[in-house]
C-alpha cells in the first residue's frame, strides 16, 4: 500500500491537537479550583463575621437581659414598698378608728346610763317638763352607739377581721328583734312598722347579732327618709336557696343611676344627701361576707326599696 504525503501530514496533527486540548482542559481545571478557593474563602469570612457578629448580639442581648431584670427588681422593690407603705397607712387608720370608737363608748353608756335613770324615775311638777329632753338624749345616745358599732365593724372590714359566728337561726325572731330595737325611733316619728311575714319560713345560716345590724341599718335608713306621714313595709320570703328580706319605704325617688352606689360608703346620693351612708356599706359588707346579696329599687309609685339575702339552713 502507497501512502500519500498530504496522509502523512494529517496524522502528525492529531497527537498535537490532542495535547493542546489536554492543556486547555487542564488550566480551565486550575481556574476552576481557583475560583471554588476564593469562594471557599469568602465563605469563610463571611462565616467568621457572622459568628462574630452573632456573639456581639448575644452579649448586647445578654446585657438587655440583665438590665430588664435589674430595672424589674428595682420596680417590684419599689411595688413591694408601696404596698406595705399602704398596708401600714390602713392599719394605723384602722388602729386610730378602734382607739376614737372605744374612748366614745364609756362617756355614751354614762350618758345611756344616766338618761335611763332619770326617764325611770318618779315625775314631779318640775321634772314633767324634763320628760322630752331625757327622751331626746336617750335617742341620740342610742343612735351614736350605733354609729359606733357600725364604725367598728367599718374598721374590722377593713382589716381583713370581720369576724362571724355563724349557725342555723329562725329568721322571724331576728326580724322581729330587730323591728322592736327601732320602735322607739318609729314611734317618735310617727311611722308605722309594718310587719308582713309568711308563716313557715325556712332557717338561715347566719350570724344572728350581725344580721340584726343589718337590718337595723336598714330601716334606720329607710326611717330617715320617708315622709312625716309615711310608714316602712318590713317583709320576707323563702327563695330556692336562700332568703329574702325587705325593707320598703315611702320615700321619694332615688334616681336610676344612683342606686348602685347607695351601699357604697365614698359615695353621696344625688337624689337626697346623706341616703348613702356607712351604715348601708357596712350591711352589705356583712351581708356580702355570709354569701348573701344587697341591692335596692325605687320609683315613684312604690318608694324605695332595699333588699339583702341570707343563705338558707
């Protein structure tokens, strides 16, 4: 076989060529890893300064933390104080109530004591005039010392020390007590104590001495408000668990709005001074602290009514 020299040429290029190609493959290669080495490097940076830059944070955050809670300290240290600091402000208010009521209590029963004496003694020409005096000291001697028991109690309320004895007790004798404590007052006013009581009412659970006050407050104030030739309606029912018991007068309205605040002792009622009184808080304090209910109704028709339960037996 002959070979030709144009043969001869193209097959010294081919071992060439494919050097060449080997080179070129070879350096793109080293480019290759150069950039993968640079980009390798940059990520390591990058994450060095992420790193860094995460434990910067975690300290600012660390310090925020401890701040906060120092700044938390100082303000529940500064709570805590001025809760005591009112703690303290209640007590001794409630320690200079006690203190005021018991130094009134010996000069009131003096003067209880010293009224009784000369109503019961014998009337002479120069006493008869006399008679309406002693009944007026004797009055304001009784009242002032329900004003001073109501004080009391006030002061117990507010300690946190009401105390209650509290056992099954027949609620018609204690009404029935209670009406008798304010005949007299009913009497010197001229108004009526009715008395409506149905005939079987069920036991409550009660403290009897409180539950008189309550009711004596009441129509103490039911008393003062009705008119000269008024009456108060005292009645009572049995309820599904409890009782209800009802003081009525007929006094004039009590406006809708102010109704809720009678029983509340900062308040004054704008539909007659001195309807809000302490003795109305301090009946719904004890009421409220046998598990009882007090709440009152008015209108024109009907007067003014207030009402407080007692948990049945």
């Amino acid at each position: 076989m002959v070979t030709t020299g144009h043969e001869l040429e193209n097959d010294a290029a081919t071992p060439l060529e494919g050097t060449n190609a080997a080179l070129a493959l070879h350096a793109e290669l080293d480019r290759l890893e150069h950039l993968v080495a640079a980009e390798r490097s940059r990520a390591d940076r990058a994450t060095a300064e992420l790193a860094r830059h995460c434990a910067q944070v975690e300290v600012h955050a660390k310090k925020l933390e401890e701040e906060a809670l120092t700044r938390a300290s100082a303000e529940s240290g500064r709570v805590r104080a001025a809760a005591e600091a009112a703690r303290a402000a209640t007590r001794e208010r409630v320690d200079l109530m006690l203190a005021v009521t018991h130094d009134l209590r010996s000069p009131l029963s003096s003067i209880l004591l010293s009224a009784d004496i000369m109503r019961r003694a014998q009337p002479t020409a120069d006493r008869r005039v006399d008679r309406k005096q002693i009944e007026m000291i004797a009055k304001a001697g009784e009242r002032m010392r329900r004003l001073i028991d109501d004080l009391l109690t006030a002061a117990a309320i507010d300690g946190g020390e009401l105390l209650l004895q509290v056992r099954p007790a027949e609620v018609a004798p204690l009404i029935e007590a209670s009406v008798a404590t304010m005949q007299p007052m009913a009497q010197a006013r001229r108004m009526p104590l009715e008395l409506d009581l149905p005939a079987g009412l069920p036991a409550i659970l009660a403290d009897g001495a409180r539950f008189q006050q309550v009711l004596v407050n009441f129509l103490t104030n039911a008393l003062e408000f009705s008119p000269e030739d008024g009456s108060v309606h005292i009645g009572a029912s049995a309820q599904d668990r409890e009782v209800l018991v009802v003081v009525r007068d007929e006094g004039s309205e009590v406006p809708v709005e102010t109704l809720p605040h009678l029983f509340d002792r900062r308040a004054a009622a704008s539909a007659k001074p001195g309807r809000t009184s302490l003795a109305l808080f301090v009946a719904r304090s004890i009421v409220e602290a046998h598990g009882g209910r007090s709440w009152a109704t008015s209108s024109p028709d009907a007067g003014t009514s207030l009402h407080f339960t007692m948990p049945r037996a």
